[in-house]
C-alpha cells in the first residue's frame, strides 16, 4: 500500500473521529436542556466511539511513518486530544460524572477543529533534530501533563457555573456538587504538574541540548511552558501552605490552563526554534 493510500485511510479514521465527537457535543447540549440521563450516556458513547476512531488514526499512522506522530502541530493536537478524552475515561470511572465530558469533548471538539486547519502531510524523513528518543519523551509527557491540566479546566468551568448561577436553575442542578469539582480540579493538577515539569521542562532542555546545543534558548514556547509550571507551582502551593481552594484557586488554575492554550500554539504565531514542530 502506498503512501497516498495509507494517509487516505488515516484521514477517514480522524474525519469519523471528528464526527463522533461533534456528536458528543450536540448531545450534551440535548442534555442540558432535556436532563435525561440516557442522553448523558449516550454522549459519554459517543465520545467512547469518537475516542476507538482517534486510536485508529494515531495507530494507522504511527506504522506507515514507523515514529511516534509527534513532529508537527496538527500531530501534537491530535496526541493531546486523545490523552485529554482517556483522562476523561479514567475520572470518569472515579467519579462518576457523564457531564464532565461536555466540557472536555467540547474543548476536544475545538482543537480538532483547528488541527484540520493545518497542513497533515506525514514526515517520513525527519530533520535531524527530530531524531532522538528524547523529543518523543519530551513531547509524550509534556502532552500527558497538559491533558491533564484540560480535564482541571473542565473541572474549573463547571465550578465558576456552579458559583455564578442561581442554585435553583436547571443549568446548575445538572453540575456536580462544588466540593467534588474541586476535587477533580486538584487531582487532575496532582496527576498533570510532574508529568509537564518532567515533560516539557526537564526532557525538553535535554532534547534542546541535542538539538540545538544548548538547554535553554528563551525560545517562545520555552517561556510559556516556564509560565505554565509557575502557575501551576503557585496553584499547588496556595492549596499546600495557604489553604486556598474556592474561587481564588479556579481562577489561579484556569489562568494556568490559558497559558497553556497560548503556549501550545507559540510557535505558529511567534516562530522560533519550535516553528517546525
């Protein structure tokens, strides 16, 4: 089979995966208007359907290009997507929770939209510097931390609702209680912050040193995944030394998560040494 046929079976797995997550989404919006559980279940199968297709699409390519696809934003955007709805699987199972992945398949929902946007063609020769073990490990667990830090996100949004709505409207009876949500916000943080500190920091300065001689370049992206661990650093520690949880600790998490949006993409707005990848 040749390359041309491979990428076309590949791209029909990532188009069903795209679909069933966009069902997803329409589901939860019939659920948040109908509050009928089934509808919830069938969302959280759709999204289980959406996640098989994903796999597919990951696996099928990872063979053809014989490397893990990791090398390029509209790659990138799919591995952290599929990590963020496993992650929703595994809370799911813990918790409990159909509704949580209204948030996650939503925000799924979106990168997907925007990895369609960008150039999909495979690497089947990498530069170089895309030839070492440590950027897979770099990208894998910087990746898995940040899927992490998206399940938190989602956890943060429902907690903002929760607060901001009135306790009797229909909309926030749907939500969890606000001592599970955060929770959820806090252990998806606990899971998330060693795996990006491992991950983006430590893998990815000895990835640069290969790469580029030096471990630290003030790269854009190598900034913003320094603000990322800030913020989640100050996160874990006004929960540890100050006490905080409450609204001061959503906010102080969702910033975290924001600037790991505007980090994700640096590269493609402020170039750098990451502008190929």
């Amino acid at each position: 089979m040749n390359h041309i046929a491979h990428q076309t079976i590949e791209l029909s797995f990532f188009r069903w995966a795209f679909i069933a997550y966009s069902i997803t989404c329409v589901l939860y919006v019939v659920f948040f208007g109908l509050n009928k559980k089934r509808v919830a279940y069938a969302a959280s199968v759709f999204m289980g359907t959406g996640l098989a297709f994903h796999t597919a699409a990951l696996a099928f390519r990872t063979m053809y290009l014989h490397h893990l696809p990791l090398t390029n934003m509209f790659e990138y955007i799919n591995i952290f997507s599929w990590f963020a709805t496993c992650f929703y699987f595994i809370f799911l199972k813990i918790y409990k929770q159909h509704i949580l992945g209204a948030f996650i398949a939503f925000i799924v929902f979106m990168l997907m939209v925007c990895g369609s946007l960008l150039p999909k063609d495979a690497e089947m020769q990498l530069v170089p510097a895309l030839q070492s073990y440590w950027l897979q490990i770099h990208v894998t667990v910087a990746s898995l931390g940040e899927a992490a830090f998206l399940v938190a996100f989602a956890a943060n949004i429902m907690y903002f609702l929760k607060k901001s709505l009135p306790p009797a409207s229909r909309f926030s009876e749907r939500l969890p209680e606000i001592h599970t949500l955060d929770i959820i916000a806090y252990r998806a943080i606990g899971i998330g912050y060693p795996l990006f500190t491992v991950g983006a920091l430590f893998a990815g300065s000895i990835w640069a040193e290969q790469a580029w001689g030096s471990f630290w370049s003030w790269d854009p992206k190598e900034v913003g995944s320094l603000i990322v661990w800030l913020f989640y650093s100050a996160y874990l520690h006004a929960r540890f030394v100050k006490g905080w949880t409450g609204m001061r600790a959503v906010l102080l998490s969702a910033a975290g998560f924001i600037c790991t949006l505007l980090t994700f993409f640096a590269n493609l707005i402020l170039g750098g040494l990451h502008s190929y990848g």
